[in-house]
C-alpha cells in the first residue's frame, strides 16, 4: 500500500517535489528509518535530508519523535525546524 509523502521548506526545495506516494519497504518501520531510506532515493534525497537529526517528522499530521513507528500512516510529512519571528 502505498503511502503519501509530503515535503516542506527547504526539503522540497532540495527534493524537487512537495509529494509523492510511495510503497515503503516492510523494514522502514519508524520516522528515522524512513528518513534513512529516503536518503537512498537519490542525490536530491540525500541532499535533502543529510541532516537528518534536523529533520522534523509528522505523522498523519501530528508530530512523531524519530523512533516512534509510522505503521499504517496515512501521510508523513518531513519539513525541517521552525524558526519563529
């Protein structure tokens, strides 16, 4: 089953796209490991999500820690940190 992803800010500037959906490999189970196989995607992945201890997660729209599992997520959104003014 496929699985929505949407890109904020710099991320989707750096990807290219503001989403995709995609069929994630049964192994990437939380937020981290699908940052990590992003990452595997292609230069502009990689490029992207380098830094990805900066990378912020949510998870039908609700913010996950990079551990927490992303099982049966509808949509996960990746953007990177908030700067307010």
């Amino acid at each position: 089953m496929a699985t929505k992803l949407v890109y904020f800010a710099w991320v989707r500037e750096r990807i290219g796209r503001g989403e995709e959906e995609i069929d994630l490999p049964g192994s990437v189970t939380t937020a981290g490991e699908l940052i990590r196989y992003l990452r595997t995607r292609g230069e502009e992945y990689e490029l992207a999500l380098e830094h990805e201890n900066v990378i912020r997660v949510a998870v039908n729209q609700e913010h996950v820690e990079h551990g927490e599992s992303i099982l049966g997520a509808r949509e996960i959104a990746l953007f990177p940190p908030m700067t307010g003014g």
